[in-house]
C-alpha cells in the first residue's frame, strides 16, 4: 500500500506559490489580506 500524502515542492508552489497566487483575482486578494494581517511571510518559501 503507497502512502496516501507524497509532497512535491515543484508542484506546491506552483498551485500555492508568490506566482500562482499573483496570477488570479482570488490569489491576490489573500496575499492582501495576509498583508493587512501582517504576516512575517504572505507566501510559503522555497523548502
């Protein structure tokens, strides 16, 4: 049996990454909203 979560860097940062957020209406809406929070980081770094 294969393990039901295997990450992939590439692949998260394309869907969740600076980029991908910029991308669309909805993606730069959170990135605001997370800079009116006053996130340290408003997207996920490279890991």
């Amino acid at each position: 049996m294969l393990p039901t979560y295997r990450p992939r860097n590439r692949r998260r940062l394309k869907k969740i990454g600076f980029r991908a957020r910029m991308k669309t209406a909805g993606g730069r809406k959170t990135l605001n909203r997370r800079r009116a929070k006053g996130r340290k980081s408003i997207t996920k770094k490279k890991a």
